[in-house]
C-alpha cells in the first residue's frame, strides 16, 4: 500500500496543535515577505523563468511615457530613431521613453474543497496560499499595487489592488481565513466555476494588470476560454497549476473509500480501466491548459504540493537550481512551446 503520510515543514505542530502541512494561518503567510523580496516579476526575467519569451510567452511591461526628443548617442537603441525629425533636421534624432512605474498584480486564490488534498508534503490549498503570499511581497517590493481574489465554495472575496502593506495584509488575512475555514467535515457546495472567477477577473483586471491564477481548474465553465481569451488581450496572465503527486500517478494497489460528505465510493486502483478513467481526468485538464497557451501565449507555471513552495517558485522564475525532475514537470506544461519556437529559429535561412 502507497504512503499517504506527509512529512512537516517543521517537524513539530503549531502552539494551537495545528498541522502546518494542512492548514496556513496569517502569521505564517506574513512571514514569507524575506522569501518574496528575493524574487522578482518584472518584464526583465531570467533566461530560464517561465515568463520568459522562449517558454511562450513574455511579460509585456508596464508600458511607457514619451518623455522628450534629443539627438542621437552612440549607445542609443537605433530602433527609437525617429526617422521623420531625423530626415527634417539632418541630425539623427531618439525618442526617449520613460517605463510607466505602477503595474497592478492580481492574484486568483484557490481555497475550494477540491485543493483540501495532499498526498505527501501539504494540501494544495496550502501550497496555493503561500506561493500567492511570497508572490504578492516580490510585487510588493517593486512597489507596485496588489490586488487579489480568493475562491471558496460558493463565495468569491474580492481585494482591490493597493500600493500598501496594509492592502497586501488584508489580501492575506482573507485568504488565511478561507484556508482554516476547509476542513474534512465541510458541507458539499456546489464548486465555484471558473466562470464566476474570471467574471470577477475582469472587474477588477481591465486591462495593464499581472494575472496569476493558482488552482486546481477542475471546474471549467462553458464561457471558461472566451472569458480567458478577452483577459489575454490586455493583461499579462499566468496560470499556475496546483497538482498532488498522486494526481501525477497514481498507484497500482490503492483500494480506499472516498466521499463528498454526503455520498461515498470505493476506488479501487487494482482496476486497470478505473486508474486510466482517473488518469485521463488529468491529462485532459493538463491539454485544456497547454491549448490555452497555444493560442492566448499566456504563461504556464506548475507547482506541487508535494514539495516546498519557495524553492518551486525560484526554479520557475529561473533563480534556483534545476533538478532533472524540475526538467520534466515543466516540460510537459512550458517546455513543448520552448522547443518548437527553438525549432523554427534554426529552420529560418
């Protein structure tokens, strides 16, 4: 039989005898801040950050102002000739442009029943709350304004973007609320659909905004990718999904009782048909995810609740070190684009 036990983050329960692997609290999410300042999510990454161009996709900045009309310099960019003064005067002539300095970020936290799983190191909903935290300090830090959205069965919290530390403390006393709030013994509400949550997307994100998305997406709405393709238009938008190793293979011997509260099954994974049917849950959600990409060159950042969050997150913005596992998860989600775009430029004459 498969291990189900999980192994803490500090070996030891809280003072309130509550496992940190299960549930987060604020004085945890707050005490992220030293990890956040050390990341960075402006428009300049790292070769190897997921946000990255060559991953399919590129952080589009935080857009400029004309700021005057001089002549040219030896170490000027010659695409910001301004050819019409320049063919005018004689002289060649440079546009100089100052980068706008506020860029809001949104960050969309999962805290419905379905990310109230884990497997080995926390519960997704945990991993989701912390990699939310680290990344709302790193904005922070670059002071612009945050913003946030958390998601629970059936409500969804809003939390308008703000340039203040107070805002950022609001966002996550809201979202530590929501996570204690999970527990085994819920009452089954109907899940909240990516709909509703993009709807709420649009409200507060018109456009020039960083989106970043943490969840599960097992709920998918009808209107789910149109509603998506519109926030695609105007805003930076990076979907990172939270999966448990068990979601990634599942094993060969597992026989288990499951239940939504109020009805139960057994799963029975001996069942050569029973594992593909789960299997193939995943790997549809996965496709539905790399498809957007394709089409709405948004961003794919994979986190798992198997690990810690931090050291995930460096990796992925391309400031840790990459194990051969790191290879192949984001592989699957980013990688595929990486390697045809790298195809075509050396195909080109």
């Amino acid at each position: 039989m498969p291990r189900f036990s999980m192994r803490p983050r500090s070996g030891v329960t809280t003072d309130d005898g509550r496992d940190p692997r299960v549930h987060t609290d604020f004085a945890h999410l707050r005490g992220l801040e030293r990890v956040g300042r050390t990341l960075s999510l402006l428009p300049r990454q790292p070769a190897r950050s997921v946000l990255n161009g060559r991953h399919g996709s590129r952080l589009r900045g935080r857009g400029l102002d004309f700021l005057e009309l001089r002549g040219y310099l030896p170490s000027d960019d010659v695409r910001n000739i301004d050819w019409r003064v320049t063919a005018r005067t004689g002289e060649p002539h440079v546009r100089v442009f100052t980068e706008e300095r506020d860029r809001p970020a949104l960050f969309v936290v999962d805290q419905r029943m379905s990310m109230f799983f884990g497997s080995r190191h926390a519960m997704k909903s945990v991993t989701a709350a912390e990699a939310a935290a680290i990344l709302a300090f790193a904005v922070l830090a670059q002071r612009d304004r945050v913003g946030g959205i958390v998601v629970r069965d059936p409500a969804i919290q809003q939390f308008r973007p703000a340039s203040s530390r107070v805002g950022v403390m609001r966002f996550l006393q809201g979202l530590a609320d929501a996570n204690l709030a999970l527990h085994a013994a819920a009452e089954a509400d109907a899940p909240t659909s990516l709909d509703a949550v993009l709807e709420a997307v649009a409200r507060l994100a018109s456009r020039d905004h960083l989106v970043v998305v943490l969840s599960d997406f097992d709920v998918i709405g009808p209107r789910s990718e149109r509603l998506l393709s519109a926030l695609c238009r105007h805003n930076d938008v990076v979907l990172a999904p939270v999966t448990d190793v068990l979601a990634e293979r599942l094993p060969d011997d597992l026989r288990q009782t499951v239940s939504d509260g109020k009805l139960q099954a057994l799963l029975d994974t001996r069942s050569a048909r029973v594992r593909e049917a789960l299997e193939q849950v995943s790997v549809a959600r996965r496709e539905t995810l790399l498809e957007w990409q394709r089409r709405y060159g948004l961003s794919i950042a994979p986190l798992s609740a198997g690990e810690e969050t931090a050291p995930q997150l460096r990796r992925l913005l391309g400031t840790g070190r990459r194990t051969a596992r790191d290879a192949g998860r984001t592989g699957q989600e980013a990688g595929r684009v990486a390697g045809q775009e790298s195809h075509e430029r050396r195909a080109q004459p």
